[in-house]
C-alpha cells in the first residue's frame, strides 16, 4: 500500500508540473503555489520511502527470525540428532 501511495505521489509531482494550457487559459500558477506543492509531494515521497524502508527492514529481521526457528524445530525432529521419545 505504501509502495502504491509513493508512486501516486511521484506522479502527482510530475502531473504538477505548469503547462502552457494554464498559462493560456489566463491565469499563471504562482511561483509560491508550485514550490509549495512540490516540497509537500517531496517530503511525503520521502516519508513514504523511508517507511518502506523501515518495514523491509523489519521483515528480513522477521524472516532471519523465522528460518532460525525452523533451523530448530528441524533439529528436534527424531531421527535428526535427538533422541526420539520414549513412549511409557
């Protein structure tokens, strides 16, 4: 989900760009309007990015955790090193 709201936002910062259709229809975009629009997608692509970081992150230390532990309960299966259990 957020890999999709980054590219949204990318996109938007490429739709945001001024036309010659804007210019023409009578009014231009302010200089302060566009700056501001593009720093907000930027600090929100950068928000984004960082999380999904984060959570890659988070999912390899998941994933390390989860083949360790398979690693174990393989190794106490019977016939694989430990002793089976006797049964009374």
């Amino acid at each position: 989900m957020l890999q999709e709201l980054r590219r949204n936002e990318i996109a938007q910062v490429e739709q945001t760009q001024p036309s010659g259709d804007s210019i023409i229809s009578g009014e231009a975009p302010k200089y302060e309007d566009i700056a501001r629009q593009r720093r907000e997608h930027a600090e929100k692509i950068h928000r984004y990015t960082k999380e999904l970081h984060e959570l890659y992150t988070r999912y390899q230390e998941a994933e390390n955790e989860r083949r360790a532990l398979i690693e174990q309960l393989n190794g106490l299966k019977p016939g694989k090193g430990a002793a089976p259990e006797q049964k009374k």
